[in-house]
C-alpha cells in the first residue's frame, strides 16, 4: 500500500492545489508589510531560549516564523536569548 501512495504522489498532476503536495516550499514572509517570498526560518525554543534562523522549514511549525531574505539578515533577538544562524546569510560581516 505504502508504495502504491509513493507512485500516485509522483505523477504529474497529481497535486490539484498548487503549492501543496510538493513540500509546499513558496510561503510568504511572515512579516505584515513584506510580500517577498520566504527563505528562511526563524524557529524560537522558548525553554532555552534560543532563536535558529536556517533554511526554509520543510513545514510549518508552532513556533516557527518565515522570513525573506532581507527581514532573516535583520533579525535580532531579546536580551539573554541566543541567536543560533547556522547558515550565512546575505554574506555581509556582522
Ligand atoms: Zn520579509
């Protein structure tokens, strides 16, 4: 059963909405004003608190933000929070 599921999901046109199915990797920018699109993830661990900005999360979690480009390189985090980045990001020295 689980390899008849496996074939069907790779068919063309398998996927009615668009978006979806594929790993739905084309989410917006979390922030309000923005419209670019998403290229990062900014994840909060509120029990360690700590803050991980790192590729664009295969799904959406609780406590998960996306961010474009721009908006993940400007993101900073509260007095005594760790901002963990464990990819570069726009490649300019902090
Ligand atoms: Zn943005």
């Amino acid at each position: 059963m689980g390899r008849d599921g496996r074939v069907a999901a790779r068919q063309p046109g398998a996927g009615a909405i668009r978006g979806y199915g594929v790993g739905m990797r084309s989410r917006p920018c979390c922030r309000i004003t923005c419209s670019r699109r998403a290229e990062f993830t900014l994840t909060f661990d509120y029990r360690d608190r700590m803050a991980a900005l790192g590729p664009l999360a295969f799904r959406a979690e609780p406590h998960s933000y996306d961010l474009c480009a721009f908006h993940a390189a400007r993101t900073s985090v509260p007095e005594g929070w760790t901002l963990v980045k464990p990819v570069p990001i726009g490649g300019a020295p902090a």
